[in-house]
C-alpha cells in the first residue's frame, strides 16, 4: 500500500492555501514530510492526518428555557 506524496504547492492546493503555509508546517516540524534530495514531498496520509488533527468540533449549545416572572 504505497502513499502518494504530494508537493509543497499541491498540498497548499488541498489546504485553499498559498504555498507559504505548508512550508511553515515542514519548517516548524508541525507535519511529517519526506526528503528526496533536495525536494520536499508531504504524504498524503500526513495531509489528512494534520487536517484530523486540527479540525475542531462544533459545541452543542443547551438552550436555556426561563421561567415566567411571578
């Protein structure tokens, strides 16, 4: 089972993102990312696995029922 390995710009592409963003992510060792040589390849299973990990869940409000003034 092999991962695709993506590109700087292709996964800036996945994100909606410039090109910028996915750089900071390899620079600050905040996504995992393959060298080859002097190319950078993210795999796409790391892509996914930061998106899960940094997807936030929406907080389910109670609604909050009053009284009637006595």
């Amino acid at each position: 089972m092999s991962d695709l390995l993506l590109t700087v710009e292709q996964a800036a592409e996945r994100l909606g993102t410039t090109v910028r963003f996915p750089r900071r992510l390899i620079a600050e060792r905040r996504i995992a990312f393959v060298k080859i040589g002097r190319h950078v390849r993210i795999p796409e299973s790391a892509l996914n696995a930061y998106i899960d990990g940094n997807t936030v869940q929406p907080v389910r409000r109670r609604r909050v029922r009053y009284g009637r003034a006595a």
